[in-house]
C-alpha cells in the first residue's frame, strides 16, 4: 500500500468524538472518482481509527447532519441542495475541503478533484491531524504523468521494464495485457492519492504491437481498472507502425495513406477507451525512426499525431531527447550532444498543434546526478512543455543507494531561465504560467514492477510521493513532503522522523560526493549498465557523454569563444554566468569548462583535491547510513527495519568501491597526490 497504509494511530480513541459517523457520496456509479472517494474516506476512517462509517449514496437533498462527510463536485452538490457561498472558484482537478464546519465537505471541481480531495483529507487524519481546516487546493499544472517504460515481454513469460528495479511489467506479459491487473489498480490508487491524473503504460522504445486489436484490447482492459481512480491511460508510438506491421510501405507523416491510417488507429483506440489521455512520442533518437527520416520537421512528426488526437481532446507528448547517437565524435571539440535538444527544435516554435506538449528531460544529457537546466525550456514560448523526471534511479544507484531526489529536481524547477531577462522560473514555465499556455506540466518516469515495494525499496517510495507532491505544488518544500512521507509510510515517532529526514536529505549532496563531482556528470558504467563506477566508459564512445579527461585537464568546454557552444543556448544573463569560469557555480565547472587539475575552485580547494576529498567525505557519510538506521529497531515493524538496513549496508560498501574506484583512476591519470595522502596508498 506505499503511503496508503492508514496504520492505527495511537491517539484512535481519544477522536473518537470528532469524528464522522456517516459518509454521504453524491454518485452512486461505482466506477466514478466520487464513489471511489467515499469508499476511500469509509475503509481509511475505520482502518486509521478503528471506528465504522456507514455509506450512503444520494443525488438529492442533503439532510443536515453534522457528522456527515459530504463527498462530491461542486455540481453535485449544489445540484442536491448544498450551499456553495464562499467556495472559491476552482481549477480543473482541483478540490476544497472543509473540516471547520458542521459537515466535513470534500468538493471537486470535478469528480477526480473529489478524490484528491478525500485523499488529502485521509493524508491529514492519517497523520493524526484533525485541525478544523477550510481551504481550496488546486493543481499548478494539468498535466501530471507517470510514463512506465515496460515491454510487451523480454522478462521470461513476464514483460520487462526497461531501467525499472522493482521486477517485471504490473501490466503485460507473455507478449500481451496481463490478464489478472490487481496491481495496475492498487498503483493507481497510489497514484490518485498524489494527484497524477495519467499513465502512460509502455516503453517511450515502443512497439508496433501495440496498435493491433488484441492490444488494444488489453488495453482498455486497463483503461477499465484505472478508471475508478481518475487515471487515464495513454500509450507511447513506434513512429514507424504503419509500415512495421506491413500495412504500409511508407512511415512518411506527410503522406495521405500514413494520416488516415493514424486517424483510423486513433478511432479504433477510443472506440474501446474514450477518456484515452494521448501519446508518447520518442522520435529520430537512439536509433528509433521518426519525421527526419523523411526530412520532415519535427513538428510535422508531432502534429500527425495531434491532429489524430484533437477530435477527442488527447494530447501528444513528443519528447525533446532528439539526438544521433550514431554521430558524435570526441575529436571534434566542438561536437555536443548537448547541443542536440536546442538544435533539432530550432525554429520550430509556434508550428506545433495546441495539443502537442514538448517533454523534455531536465538536463540536456540524460538524468545525470548533476546537470544545468535543459536550455530548451527557455525557446519554447509558444509551444507547450512539459519537465521529464526520473523517478527510477537509472543513474542514481538503481534503488540500491538512497538518493532523494526532490532537492534535485528543485535546482532545475526553480532555477530562472531570465527570458527575455524577466523572472522566468522553469517551473512556470512547465505549468503554462510564463507563456501563457494552457497545456504543460510534469513527466515522471516511475517503472514500478511487481516487487511488494513497487519500487524495489522501501525508500525509494519517498521519490514517487514527492513527484506526485511537486507536480501539484512545485513550491512545497521536499523536505516537508518528505516529513508527510514518513508518517505516513512509518510513523510520527520523533526519532524515525528525524533519522529518516537527516538521512534523506543528505543522500543526493553524498552520492553526488562518491559518483561524479563538479558537474562531470555520474561517472558510472554508461554503455550498459549505468550502474557502479567506471570513469573510463565515458569517453572515446559515441554515446557523447564526455568528460574529456586527459593526463593535465579535465572537462567539456562548452562556451561559446573555445568551445562546443552550449552556454549560448541560454538566455543571455544565464549565458554570460556560465561562459565565465569565476560565476560559474562550482557544482557544474566541469560541465561548462574544460580546465587543469589543478585549478582552483571558488571553494579555494583545486579540482582534483576536490575530487579526493568529495569522495572520502560521500563514502564516510554513506557509513553512518546503517547505525543511524539502527536507531530505529523496535520503532518499526521487523520485515522494513531489515530490509532497509540490507541496502543501506550494501550502500556503505559499495560507496568504498565508488570512492577508491574513482579516485584511483584520476590518480593514475593525473598523478597528483591527494594532499591527505590516502589516495596513492590504495
Ligand atoms: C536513457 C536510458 C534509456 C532510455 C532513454 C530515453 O538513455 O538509458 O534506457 O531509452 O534514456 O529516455 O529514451
């Protein structure tokens, strides 16, 4: 149940009182959010509480009764009677919830609302908080969604996911749809309990199969069980299907035979799901076709898609990781895949089709523990966008390493692109605010599997609540969304709140420490595995992932007067801080300059003692992982106490391997001793 657990609260018997006796629903469809809401707010009250709520269902009037949860949308609910006087105005999705009054009122603006509000109203009562609140909360983007990227098979019988840590597909198999999708209706549970309003269920690598009718099947089979919850369903495209299942001999968006067989698949998909969300689209990337093949823009790849889609009100996500792996080479100095995003979109803002949402990954390269901002998001002012984040920890220690993500994500929501040099957040950017779109908003890329943990680990849960969390309210401190987390997921005891804090927040700062310093990117195994450290894949492969590390200097100039050119991409206050070597942030130094070991950072320390020093320091903290964990035996259930300490334990050593891995290899190549004098003695 992830953060749904509704444990008894210890304090159960002494609210008794100022609890509701009764919960009145406004719809009594059993597959609406409404119905789902009041079920939801009956089973968590006598699951947290120990206390039976009875359930009715009306659309009429509303008897007066104080100890009624009235549970429904504003519609609903003025419809049967109900005043609104006083309710503000709400957006799409949003809700207000009302604990201060007479009867508790949980209404949406619309049905999903409803039970996001009824989630938030569990959230409080779960925490012990019974406070007489009255307020309205609405989402600060519409789109808030979970791309998994599970195969139709390659796992055995069962379906892969592609960097998912937490076991295989919850949704297909055997080369189909899951016949039993238990699971795919507990994760969307999960997921409405956070506000994320769509999933799309394959891998951005698609298949064609998907677009035949025994999938698609399948799929509304899906759409069926996320339905209750609020979540729909949306897939992503291989570009090339009409051609791949031999129905076509073209892929071409241009031609006339390839738009109508698209508009013919799309009717065919919301004939059987007609609340269906949209598409994902990965195109001309990583080998996968896509619009260029044909010299076409990709806006006239994006639009194919769009205008299928616009009758029924979906939309496209086309993704901005646009680049050739094929065609990098490190001998040129000026070669950046980098550079790619920016330049494979260059000129096409303003020719996508309103329901087209450019996703673009938070960095230019690829999920590195540290990277700028993606300079992307400051060129799109008349096209939509929406923030990828990856929730699975690909780079990040694969759920083997705790690493909270939040405090990353927030150095690239709140960082100010100054477009046109006016304040221009990315995070108002995504929701439609600075540009005045109407679309726009939040990717995560979750890859739960059918591990008990969903994830794979019990912490890493802690980055899937807090995804949810931010794509609602970028502005919420990750801290305090990790706060609700704990007790939510444990309990309020001070010590397991403050162990699990401390421990948390520092784990982003500790495994930047031990993996890849000054913005030299995550120095892991890159053409694989992307797991444990080897510095030496990342260079003299295509892949353009460079540090360029040589015996004297290491770094990827990227300026614009001797180098690749990335720091132009920015808006120009932004680009003249990174062009400069002095405002250069030493945490992205070796993203932005090539230099010699031995400069000097602005902390006064030179780069390779950095490195030394970072390493001993990330290692020695991942250390105290495991005692400081050990504090918390007897104050949680046995199973999660010694399952964790497994991985924080396995985290500690490997956070050695890590360091000395690391640090060796930069001695070899450098030959400068570590000024402690630990480096050369391994
Ligand atoms: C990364 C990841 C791939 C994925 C790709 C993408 O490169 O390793 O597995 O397909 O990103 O986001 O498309």
């Amino acid at each position: 149940n992830g953060w749904l657990r509704y444990a008894r609260l210890p304090s159960a018997e002494t609210l008794h009182s100022e609890l509701p006796v009764h919960v009145l629903v406004l719809n009594s469809t059993e597959t609406s959010p409404v119905y789902t809401a009041g079920s939801e707010v009956a089973q968590g009250i006598g699951s947290i509480f120990g206390k039976k709520c009875s359930v009715g269902y009306s659309s009429g009037y509303i008897p007066p009764d104080n100890a009624t949860v009235i549970v429904g949308t504003i519609k609903q609910y003025a419809s049967s009677g109900g005043l609104i006087n006083g309710i503000p105005e709400l957006e799409a999705d949003g809700f207000w919830l009302n604990i201060s009054g007479s009867e508790v009122q949980i209404l949406g603006q619309n049905e999903r609302g409803t039970l996001y509000g009824a989630f938030e109203y569990l959230s409080l009562l779960a925490q012990g908080n019974t406070s007489q609140i009255a307020y309205a909360s609405n989402p600060d983007a519409p789109i808030r969604w979970i791309n998994q990227w599970d195969n139709l098979q390659g796992g055995g019988t069962h379906g892969s996911v592609e960097r998912g840590y937490g076991g295989p597909s919850i949704f297909f198999e055997n080369g189909t749809v899951k016949s039993n999708l238990t699971r795919a209706a507990q994760y969307a549970r999960l997921l409405a309990s956070i506000g994320i309003n769509a999933v799309v269920v394959n891998n951005v690598n698609a298949n064609e199969s998907m677009l035949t009718a025994p999938i698609m099947d399948g799929l509304k089979r899906i759409a069926d069980v996320f339905r209750p919850y609020g979540v729909q369903l949306g897939i992503s495209l291989y570009f090339a299907s009409p051609q791949a299942l031999g129905e076509l001999d073209t892929f071409d968006p241009l031609d006339g035979a390839v738009i109508e067989w698209w508009h013919n698949r799309t009717d065919q998909i919301y004939k059987r799901i007609p609340d269906f969300a949209g598409y994902l689209v990965k195109a001309n990337s990583e080998g996968q076709p896509g619009p260029l093949t044909y010299n076409r823009t990709l806006a006239e790849g994006a639009n194919l898609f769009a205008r299928a889609l616009q009758p029924y009100g979906g939309v496209v996500m086309f993704r901005a990781f646009v680049y050739d792996s094929q065609n990098l080479n490190e001998s040129y100095w000026k070669d950046d895949r980098a550079n790619a995003a920016v330049q494979f979109f260059n000129g096409l803002d303003g020719q996508f089709e309103d329901n087209v949402v450019i996703q673009v990954k938070y960095g230019p390269i690829d999920f590195q523990v540290r990277e700028p901002t993606s300079p992307l998001f400051a060129h799109l002012q008349q096209t939509s966008s929406a923030i990828e984040l990856e929730i699975t920890q690909e780079y990040l220690g694969q759920q083997c390493h705790l690493v909270y993500l939040p405090p990353l994500w927030k150095t690239v929501l709140d960082f100010d692109m100054r477009v046109d040099s006016q304040p221009s957040l990315v995070r108002g950017i995504v929701s439609g605010q600075r540009f005045n779109r109407t679309l726009g908003g939040y990717a995560g890329v979750a890859n739960v599997g059918t591990n008990q943990t969903w994830l794979g680990s019990h912490l890493a849960m802690s980055n899937l609540y807090a995804f949810g969390r931010l794509a609602w309210n970028p502005r919420l401190d990750p801290a305090s969304i990790l706060q609700d987390w704990i007790r939510l997921t444990f309990n309020s005891d001070p010590t397991v709140l403050d162990t699990i804090t401390s421990m948390s927040m520092e784990s982003w700062p500790t495994y930047e420490n031990y993996t890849g310093n000054l913005g030299i990117q995550t120095l892991t195994d890159i053409l694989y595995a992307h797991y444990g450290p080897n510095p030496a894949s990342q260079d003299n492969n295509p892949w353009g992932q460079w540090t360029r590390a040589d015996a004297n200097s290491i770094g990827m100039d990227r300026t614009v007067w001797n180098g690749t050119g990335f720091a132009g991409q920015y808006p120009p206050q932004v680009a003249v801080m990174y062009e400069n070597i002095s405002t250069t942030p030493d945490d992205l130094l070796l993203w932005f300059h090539h230099v010699p070991y031995t400069q000097h950072l602005q902390s006064g320390q030179t780069v390779i003692q950095h490195f030394y020093d970072a390493h001993y320091a990330g290692a020695a903290n991942a250390q105290t992982f495991p005692s400081r964990w050990a504090t918390l035996k007897s104050k949680i259930d046995d199973q999660r106490y010694e399952e964790v300490l497994f991985r924080l334990t396995y985290q500690a050593g490997h956070s050695i391997v890590w360091r000395d891995a690391i640090n060796n290899f930069y001695f070899n190549l450098s030959n400068v001793p570590d000024q402690a004098g630990r480096v050369e003695n391994h």
